[in-house]
C-alpha cells in the first residue's frame, strides 16, 4: 500500500500540470504589394497569390499579435514594396495596439523596409 501511494505522489504533478498550457491557432494572413515587374517572386511565398494565410500555434492573442508584428519584416526591400498583415488567435479577429486590423500599422521598421522598389 505505500509503495502505492508513493508512486502516485510521485507522478501526480505531471498529471495535474500536463494540460495547462494549451496553445491556440493563430492565423497571419498576408497580403503582399509587390514592385513593379516583380509579382511573381513577390508572390512566391504565397505559391503564386497575393493573399494567403499561415496557421502557427500561440499561447494567447498578444502571442498571435507579436506573431503578426513580426511578419511584416521584409528582407526584399526592391521585390516587395509593402506588406499588409492581419491575424486571427482562435478564428476571431485581433488587433494592433494602435487598433488597427493591420500590424504592419506598428511595426516599427515599416519607413525602413516598405516603399524601397527603386533601392
């Protein structure tokens, strides 16, 4: 009987802590305006669309939002001229500290990276 009771003290916590954390779908959906002449490698991350959406997993809405934040980055600055990003955290709408639908609104490089196409 003790060697029982031991056994299950001792595995309890994980019993008790296995579902605490339980992650949602997030969903980034990109809209991509590329620079003139260059579509169709601007729209490649979206298999050939100007729109597509990408589903990850977050821990809550202000994880969805600093997801969505962070894909506005744009490395091709004189391939895509700008970025819209808006997000969903478990099928419902977020947004932007500045309550906007977009998160590029915020993201703090968007002089830096958007509107670049001549160089």
């Amino acid at each position: 009987m003790r060697v029982f009771i031991l056994c299950l003290m001792t595995t309890l916590p994980y019993f008790v802590f296995s579902g605490v954390a339980q992650a949602g779908t997030c969903e980034i959906k990109y809209t991509r305006t590329a620079c003139p002449g260059k579509e169709a490698i601007s729209y490649k991350k979206c298999k050939g669309k100007q729109n597509c959406s990408k589903f990850k997993e977050a821990e809550s809405a202000a994880e969805c939002g600093d997801m969505a934040v962070k894909s506005c980055r744009n490395k091709r600055l004189t391939v895509t001229k700008t970025k819209v990003i808006n997000a969903l955290f478990e099928g419902q709408q977020i947004k932007a500290s500045n309550g906007s639908d977009d998160f590029c609104t915020v993201y703090e490089k968007a002089s830096e990276e958007f509107n670049k196409c001549d160089g």
